[in-house]
C-alpha cells in the first residue's frame, strides 16, 4: 500500500533543517510528502521547495488555512491509501515511519495506528515544563489513548468516511478527529515505538498562551468540561476553604494543603526527577522551582480560556 506523509507549516523555517535532517535518516521512506503551508512570512516554502527532489516532497500554498483545513489539503491531494501525519517543529526517531505503518501489513490489522511524542527539553525551563505537562509512556493506557496528530497513521478511507480533520476548529482538532474515528468503529493501534521528539515551549509567556489557547479550544468543542469544573472548584473553592479553616481547625487545613500538593505537584516532580540527569545542580535547582510555576500559570491560562471558548460556541 502507498502511504503519504503530511504535515502543516507556518513560519517554520529555523525547524525545517533539522526535521530534514531526521526525514533522511528514516529506515523506511514515505512513497510522498505533501505539506500544506498556511501562509508564511519567512522562507518556509524556499526551503521546502528545496527539499522537493530529495523527498519526493509537494507543497501546497494555503494562505489563511488553519491547522484542519492544511491538513484535509495535504490529505485530499494524495492517492495513497495510507496517510502518516507529523508536525514540522519535530525532530523523527530514525524508525517513526516505519513502525508507524508497519502494524498496517499485519492480518488483522487496525485503520488507525498511534504513535506516542517525547520531549526534547533545552535546559531547566523546558525540562520543568515537560515533567509537568507531558505524560510518560508509564502513563499511558493503550486501549484509551487518544493519538497527537504529531504522531499518527490512519486509512484514508477512515479520514473520508468522517469528513475529515474538523475546519472549523482552530485548537484540540486532532482530539475531535480521534473521537469522530472511535464513534464511526475504526479499530486504534497504539504503537509504542513509533516516536517523535518536539521541544516544550522556551518561556512561561509562550507555554501560559499555548495554554489559553487548548482550553480555548475545549470550550469550543465541548471537551473535557469536568476536568474543568473540578479545576474552577479547587482554585475558586478548596484553596480558599482550606485558608479560612486555619484559624478554626488547623489539623485540617494542614491536611487539605499537604493533598493538594500532591495532588498539583505529585506526578511532575516524579516525571522531573526521571529526567534531569543532564542538567547541572543549578539547572536542577531552577527546574524543582519551576514545576509549582509553571503548573499554576498552565491552570490560569486553563481558566481563562475555557470560558471563552464555550462563549464561542453558545455564540453559534
């Protein structure tokens, strides 16, 4: 079977040489590449053109397109029968696209096959950010895990049969396109081996908007809203409940605190301790201090998005 490999791009091109770089050193290689580009200002599509005759490589210009509508292009101008998708800011483990359409080739196989993402974190920041945000393959049930379209294989027929990637969503796209294939009975493989790497984001600024932006989408979609709740009830309840207690009864305050922390701070600091062997002492002090940080901020922009978001969708 032929399989295509897609991906959407916007002002990529500083993560274009190295995701290059990862593309040629893949055992197995795509029959052809097609590239949705959203409209970028920087030498995105000069450097994809470039690439073309190297990787059998097609860029479609998509200006304005959002992140669905490139993809559904990118889909809809291949013939292959197998469709593989990844993000342009990864770096490929040198068998990603071979594992991730090998279980395809087996008897029984499945129509839609997840790969998993790794972090690839550049100093304390980015190494707090990932043990806070990103789950461990230990965290990972494969009977419910829901694919990133940053690491992801599916039949195009499955794609056709459920009209697609939603357009009309901007964020969490790829969570309703996983839900739309579960509901219409395709069988999900997930594929433990089958690994990208993408870097967290470098700065609180960045990670508290891309954090707006996810709840924003949630509140869009209608996902995860008792995730939600349960969050407004902690910071807007719990947390204040257990301050006003003090007075009355300590014992119980002290309590409410030491299970929220580990409640907040648990799991991160377990994922950052697997992780920091690379950083020196310094760095792993700045990390520890980070995780409190950045797990609070990413709560706020949680807060502040989701509300705008179903705004949105009463709106429509």
């Amino acid at each position: 079977m032929r399989c295509a490999l897609i991906m959407t791009v916007k002002n990529e091109a500083n993560s274009l040489p190295r995701l290059f770089e990862t593309l040629a050193l893949q055992t197995k290689q795509p029959d052809e590449i097609i590239v949705a580009d959203g409209g970028s200002t920087d030498n995105t599509v000069e450097l994809l053109r470039a690439a073309s005759p190297k990787f059998n490589l097609r860029v479609l210009e998509c200006p304005g397109a959002n992140i669905s509508q490139g993809r559904n292009a990118a889909i809809r101008a291949t013939n292959a029968d197998l469709v593989a998708s990844m993000d342009a800011g990864v770096r490929l483990d040198a068998r990603w696209f071979q594992n991730i359409t090998a279980p395809f080739s087996q008897t029984d196989a499945p129509d839609v096959v997840s790969g998993f993402f790794l972090p690839d974190p550049h100093g304390a920041f980015e190494t707090a950010l990932a043990a806070t945000t990103l789950p461990e393959l230990r965290d990972i049930c494969p009977a419910t895990f829901l694919p990133s379209s940053r690491s992801i294989a599916f039949r195009k027929r499955a794609w056709e049969k459920i009209g697609g990637y939603p357009e009309w969503l901007d964020y969490c796209e790829d969570l309703i396109f996983d839900f739309d294939l579960k509901r219409a009975g395709f069988r999900f493989q997930f594929q433990s081996d089958a690994l990208v790497y993408f870097r967290p984001r470098p700065t609180l600024g960045k990670f508290f908007m891309q954090y707006y932006l996810y709840a924003r989408g949630d509140g869009k979609a209608n996902l995860w809203w008792k995730r939600h709740l349960i969050r407004y009830a902690t910071y807007l309840f719990a947390i204040p409940l257990s301050f006003a207690l003090v007075s009355f009864v300590p014992l119980v305050s002290v309590l409410m605190w030491l299970v929220g922390a580990y409640a907040l701070f648990g799991t991160p600091y377990r994922r950052l301790f697997h992780s920091w062997q690379p950083l020196t002492r310094a760095e792993k002090i700045a990390a520890f201090l980070y995780v409190p940080v950045i797990r609070i901020s990413g709560d706020v922009a949680k807060m502040i998005g989701y509300p705008v978001g179903v705004a949105w969708r009463w709106q429509r």
